[in-house]
C-alpha cells in the first residue's frame, strides 16, 4: 500500500507541469534582439577558424549580459547561472536564453533589446580574444561595405590616433580636427566626457566618428601646458586616400593606408614605373598605420618586389589544411633598394607585406612592432542589419614564421615620442632614409639631388 502511494506521488509530480513555476520565456513574447544573438552564436561556432564550444561562448555572453543590466539599475538583480553550462548545446542556449528573457523583463528603463543582444555579441567576441573576429553595429556594417566598395570617405574628425598613450598621431589637411586646432602629439583623454584612457585607437576612433554635422567633444592634453582643455568639433566628411606618393631627391616614397580594392594596385604601379622612369636610386614603403585590407590586392603589390612563386603568406584552414599564397607575375618591377616603415598601427595585410620584403631580403623594417593582427576574415552580416567579422583561416608568413598575436620586429627600433608629433618631426622617416642611403651607396649608386616633391594623393 505504501510503495502504491510512493509511485502515485511520484507520477502526480512528474505528469503535473502546471504545478512548476511557469519560465519567463513561457510568460513572455521572446525578448527582442535573443533571435540577433542566436544567428551570432551560430556564425561563431560553423565559421571560426578553430572549433569552439557554446558553453565558452554563451558563458561569456551572459556575463556580459548581467554586467549591462546591472550596470544601470540602482539594486542590482540576481540574474547568475544556477548551474554552469554544459556540454548540450540545446540545453545551454535554452538556459542562455531564459536568463536573457528575465534580464529583458527586470532591466531598467530605457535599455533596449539592441543593448542587450549587442552586449551578448561582444561578451562572445572578447571571449574568443581575436583581432580580426569583432562586431559591428549596423552603422559599422554599412561603413565597412562603403570602404570595401572603394569608397574612402567616412564621417568624423580627421584624425589619425595611435595607442600607449592615446595620441593624435597625424591631422588631415583641412578637415574640422585641423580647423578646430587639434595638432598631431596631443593625447586624448576623454570624448564626450567619457574617459578613454584605457581603449585603443581603434575603439576610441568609434566614438571620434558619427554623423557628419554632429558634435563631440574632445579633451585633450597638450605637451607644455599645465591643463587639459575640451574642444568641441563639429563632425563632417573626410576623404582619406589609399596611397600618397612623392619624390624625396633621389628616392620614391609611397604611403599605403590600405589595400581596399584591386584599383591600389595599378596606382602603386603606376608610381613605381615613374619612380623607375625618373631613375631613382631607392624607395621609402610607408606602412604605418596600414589596416590591412584584401589579401588578393596586398599579394599583388608584393609581388612587385619579389620572384615569381616567392611565398607571400601560408593560410591554414579550420580542418588543417595549409596552402601558400605566392607571387604572380608582373614581378621585380622595383629591383633597387627599399627600406619599409612599420610601426603599432601596421596590421594585417600591412604586416604580411612587411614580413614577406623581411624574410626575402628585399627590404629592412624601421620603426615599432606591429599590431600582430594577422589572419583570414570574412563580414557575415546577421538578421538585423549587424554584422560579424569572423576569422575563417589562421595566416603565417611566407616562411612559416607566426605573426598572428606576435607581430613584425623591425630591423631597425625607433620609437615615436608625443613631442615628435607635436614638432612635426618624424625621426622614423629620418632613420629609414638614412639606412636606405646606406643601401644606396653599398649598390654603388650615386646620390641624387636633395628635391623634395610635392606630395600626390591617389586612390580618393
């Protein structure tokens, strides 16, 4: 009679549902932005180069997520994992996504879905610790596919930071940083009030950009003075060609910003033919502050300097597969000696360039250690206009040396100091010529004429 009542309890628990308490996503419409940060997880865990687990992944996300809804409430909410994440990716996005429903639910007011979601997906990228997988806002997406249509031109300030510290490395001629009197060497310290020590460059860029017409403010700390001071800039837009070219005496300069479309090629071209037809005796490769760009045009410009088949870079896909990118013909277009300029900003295709003329002999790197950003990504845009861009492949130098998360060490150090900037020295530039002229006169060239050209913008 017991164990018959024992079993008649333990079926009226089970067969019973109604008497659980019911969960937040059974009470309420699925929260707006959970459908964003479930297309992200997917793209993460079918596309990232190296196999990742959704309890990794989603365990950040709700980190991320607590740390937004509590950041604005004045008690905070209880919102921690009663149990970790496991193994079962069905289980764990149905824990994930109640936790984001409560959150939805008890957050404050004014925090939208977007927050959230967005959250979510930064929580899983700073998770994965990869410089080419980051995020992108729907603003972010439509900037980047602007630029990946060759379109140079963004809103903003005009101004070109580098990061430790956070300095205004280089103003664009006429643009509202150099008509509101900001000058290369001041250090940033805050925009829009918020402090921005702490960020690099390429964060602190985010919030220096927006809506051409619109305000911000800068603080700034200048060299000399006993204050920082605010100034405030109204935002417009800017044009920022691809490639500078100018003639120096008897040596080629070419400044690459980046490699955006296949057209940076016949310009780079085009200027060392002239450079050859002008007979000059060495060439100055300016890749400081290179973003990188597409592999494809990057590869042709170094195979402007190197033999043909000379490996460029090795790719190694998410199931281990390697192959080599080498140079295609035209090659050896430029044969005299180069001396190329590196420096924190150099990322990317810019340091597999700078790698590649290294490791062949072709070239020595003078300034910084670069960024160490090196890999394979594609922009997989997600169900609401964001977007992700994701490392699909891992990349090492021609020769197999790692460069991702390590960089490029220039043969030659020198450092920037702030109050190089703000004098308008570049002690960089002056040691690159110098060790060209070394090579120069060890070819048994002569020196040409100490003529300065005038700089010629191209691709804008």
């Amino acid at each position: 009679m017991r164990i018959a009542l024992a079993l008649a309890l333990l079926v009226s628990i089970f067969v019973h549902p109604a008497a659980q308490a019911a969960t937040c996503l059974e009470t309420t419409p699925e929260p707006p932005g959970l459908d964003v940060v479930r297309d992200a997880l997917n793209v993460l865990s079918v596309q990232y180069f190296e196999p990742i687990l959704s309890d990794e992944l989603l365990s950040a996300a709700a980190d991320a997520l607590y740390e937004t809804v509590n950041r604005d409430l004045a008690v905070p909410l209880n919102l921690a994992v009663a149990e970790p994440f496991g193994a079962d990716e069905d289980t764990n996005w149905a824990q994930f996504s109640e936790d984001y429903c409560l959150a939805y639910v008890e957050s404050a007011p004014g925090i939208e879905g977007d927050t959230l979601a967005y959250s979510s997906i930064r929580g899983m990228v700073n998770e994965l610790d990869e410089a080419h997988t980051a995020f992108l806002t729907p603003q972010m997406y439509d900037a980047h596919q602007r630029w990946a249509a060759g379109d140079q031109q963004y809103e903003g300030i005009g101004a070109r930071l580098r990061s430790d510290p956070l300095t205004i490395q280089y103003i664009f001629p006429g643009s509202p940083a150099d008509q509101a009197g900001l000058r290369p060497g001041d250090q940033i310290l805050t925009v829009d009030g918020e402090p921005v020590g702490d960020l690099s460059a390429t964060e602190v860029a985010q919030f220096v950009r927006g809506e051409a017409g619109t305000l911000v403010s800068i603080t700034i700390q200048r060299l000399g003075e006993p204050a920082p001071r605010t100034v405030d800039i109204i935002r417009a837009s800017v044009k920022v060609p691809s490639l500078e070219s100018r003639v120096i005496g008897d040596v080629g300069y070419l400044r690459i910003q980046d490699f955006p479309v296949p057209a940076l090629y016949d310009d780079v071209l085009t200027e060392i033919n002239r450079f050859n037809d002008l007979g000059l005796k060495g060439l100055i490769l300016d890749l400081r502050a290179n973003s990188g760009g597409r592999t494809d045009v990057g590869s042709r410009v170094a195979s402007l300097f190197l033999e043909r088949d000379t490996p460029i870079y090795l790719s190694t896909s998410r199931r281990g597969q390697t192959s080599a990118r080498r140079a295609t013909p035209p090659n050896e277009i430029w044969t005299r000696p180069v001396t190329v300029l590196i420096d924190g900003g150099t990322a990317s295709m810019g340091e597999i360039l700078a790698a590649t003329l290294q490791e062949q002999g072709i070239a020595q790197l003078v300034g910084e250690t670069t960024a160490g950003a090196v890999a394979g990504s594609i922009v997989i845009p997600l169900v609401d206009g964001s977007a992700l861009q994701v490392t699909t492949v891992r990349i090492d130098s021609g020769l197999g040396r790692v460069l991702n998360n390590i960089g490029v060490e220039p043969d030659v150090s020198v450092p920037v100091l702030p109050e190089d900037l703000r004098g308008g020295a570049d002690p960089q530039l002056d040691v690159a010529m110098s060790v060209l002229r070394t090579e120069i006169n060890a070819a048994g060239e002569p020196a040409g004429p100490a003529v300065v050209g005038p700089a010629v913008a191209l691709g804008s």
